[in-house]
C-alpha cells in the first residue's frame, strides 16, 4: 500500500492509528531494556498520540501550502547509485509448489585491483520468492566449491563430489552480506568498509520458497565502494548451534552457544535468525565474575528479519565471552508453527529451524578472517 500522498493514506488513518498504538509499526522489536541503537525507527509516545487524534478526528488534511517537497525516490536502490551492480547471470525458475533446495550461482567479478564495498545492497528480481539470501566473497585462493560451475545455477545435490556437496553448507569464506525479510542494506561508516580482494568471485547462496505461482528470479547485489582505502576492515562472524533438538509442543524451548573472540574486536551489529518457531532471540556479554550484560532481546519477528546497529559500537577485547540465547514456540499456540507435533532439528527448510547469531565486527583493515581467528598468547588468563 502506498503512503505517500494525503489521498492514499487518508482510508488507511484507522489501521494507522491502530498500528503504531499496538508499537507494531513501525516494525522494531529489540526490548528496550537492552542497548541502544542507532536505526531504532520507534515513534515517540507523542508521535503515536498525534497520529491516534488525527485519525479520531476523520483525518483531516493539512494545508496544502504547509506541505514538504514531493520526495524523490532513487531509482530502485535504497543506496547511492551503485558503482557496480553483479547480477546473477542467468535466471533460477522456481516451482509453483513445494520445497526449493538452496540454489547457488557463482559470479566472477574480474576485479583486477582490490576493492572495498562500504555500502552493500541485495535487491531480488523476484522478492515474493526470496526466503533469504547470502551473498559470500571468495577469494582467488580459496579451494571452496572450485569444481562448481560459474555463471549458472546449482544445487548441492548436482555436485558429483560428496565432498563439495558438504561444503557448499559450510565455508569459511567471509559474508559480503545478508538479506531477510525486512532487512537494509549494509551502509559502513567512513573508514570502514568489507574487502573484496582482486579476482574473486561473488557466490549468491538463494534460500526459494514457493507461493502458488511459478516465477524466476535473478538477484543483483548493488555495491558503492569506499573513496579511499580504509583503516578497518568489517567481517561478519556467527554463533550457532546446530544441535538444536525442539520437542513437539515445546512453548518456551531454550537454545544457547557461546563463545571467546580470539582477537580485539569493534562490534557494531546483531542480526539473528530463526525461522517459524523463533520467539526470542539475545545475545549476552557473560564475565569473568559470572555477570551477565545483555546486549540485545528480540522478540523475533519471522517476517521482519533486521539488523540491530549498535548506536555506539562496543570495543571488545580478545577473550570476551559471548553468548547467544534462543528461545523456540513449538506449540500449537504459534500460529506459524507447521507442525507442533514434530520434534524439529536444524534444517534448510522453513519447517525445520536455524539458530544463528550473525554480528559484524570492525579489525584493522590488513587482518583477514582466516588470521582473526589465531589466538596469540594468553588471552584472558587462558591460552
């Protein structure tokens, strides 16, 4: 529904009023005990009693005189006019009906100079269809999915080696970004950006579900890099727990992982992901007294998948133990659950689950995955 002009938006005054009074729009759901965050969309108690008055009141018009300009809208993208769109160069025909397995496509960006993308949007030609998507970088260097073809889409199970066919669920390859439902792209301050060394390629990671219509897609990723080379480097990190085991009619299951940074860190977004049976999602600071700082409580939103940008970015020091929680509604009582009778385990598929604590960190901009992850010394009294 369009909102953009007094004429489109005067019949929908009621639902308005009724949405932003219940705090369902706009969609936000970090607990606001927790942390503070810089794309908080929130409207302030004032804010919602003017919206609530002027709809009681029949919505009436303004003057006409007082309107802003009319805003201009860029063309397709919620980013600056990308330096470089990398589209998947040929299109994924999606079913009608039933379970699509996760579909790659590698893209070869023929850089011949390293670059560094500080903005980062993924724009699906075929949104409806789009459960989620992961766009990773590969390096020239890296062994990863080599025997796979490029330019074309695949699936796991088309892979002859046994061995790709597991990797192409595991890498450590690092994320150029995600995309969910309701989430934006990625805009990194001045002085930070995600590399993107010379020759490598763009692998797109497609999770389709189906809806009734056939249809295709083909996913761009809009990329606008930083004018100047960067003193720190963004890399995405995750806690997960793959050995997640929900029993049926379970309401409240509780899921956790943990773990150390092995270097300094800069943190500066939460981004967690569960699929229908997601109720709570948080991630915790847990020291070395047994106190617990808690970072972050969502009440998860299947259909609103956001990144929560810390307002202040929080250094961390090598050691830090960090925690992820999730909470799982497997009951009958979650009106999205497929099945409350099922004992569900990890899984692709949206009737299965996922528990991933994805969280973007800023480290000197010559210090890569693969090295983040080298413990030196001693860290925190541990090796």
């Amino acid at each position: 529904m369009p909102l953009v002009t007094y004429e489109e938006t005067r019949s929908w005054a009621g639902k308005m009023a009724a949405a932003v009074e219940m705090k369902m729009m706009p969609p936000w759901f970090a607990d606001p005990r927790y942390g503070h965050f810089s794309n908080d969309p929130s409207l302030s108690e004032e804010e919602i009693a003017t919206i609530a008055a002027w709809a009681k009141a029949g919505a009436p018009a303004g003057d006409a005189r007082d309107a802003p300009a009319p805003r201009k809208w860029g063309e397709g993208w919620n980013i600056p006019q990308p330096d470089l769109v990398v589209k998947m160069p040929k299109p994924v025909r999606i079913p009608a009906r039933g379970e699509v397995e996760y579909t790659y496509e590698i893209v070869a960006t023929h850089f011949a100079l390293d670059k560094w993308a500080q903005m980062a949007e993924v724009r699906p030609s075929s949104a409806a269809h789009v459960h989620h998507a992961v766009v990773y970088i590969r390096p020239p260097d890296s062994p990863w999915l080599r025997h796979a073809p490029v330019g074309e889409p695949f699936t796991a199970s088309m892979l002859s080696d046994p061995e790709e066919r597991r990797q192409a669920h595991e890498t450590t390859s690092d994320l150029l970004l995600v995309y969910a439902p309701g989430s934006a792209p990625d805009r990194w301050a001045d002085g930070m950006a995600k590399f993107v060394p010379a020759g490598s390629d763009l692998v797109f990671q497609m999770h389709y579900t189906t809806n009734g219509e056939a249809a295709s897609d083909e996913t761009s990723v809009g990329l606008v890099f930083a004018k100047s080379a960067p003193k720190q480097r963004v890399i995405t990190l995750q806690l997960n727990n793959h050995a997640l085991l929900i029993p049926p009619e379970a309401e409240d299951f509780r899921v956790e992982v943990e773990g150390t940074l092995p270097n300094d860190a800069i943190l500066l977004s939460l981004f967690p992901h569960m699929h229908l049976r997601g109720k709570r999602f948080e991630y915790d600071i847990v020291h070395d007294d047994g106190r617990v700082e808690t970072l972050l409580r969502v009440n998860y939103h299947f259909h609103w998948q956001l990144s929560y940008k810390l307002a202040k970015p929080r250094e961390l020091k090598a050691g830090t133990r960090l925690r992820a929680v999730a909470w799982y509604d497997n009951s009958r009582n979650n009106p999205h659950n497929p099945d409350p009778e099922k004992t569900v385990t990890w899984g692709d598929q949206t009737s299965q689950e996922m528990m991933v604590g994805f969280f973007d960190v800023a480290v000197p901009a010559g210090m890569d995955k693969r090295r983040y992850f080298i413990r030196h010394g001693e860290v925190g009294g541990k090796k």
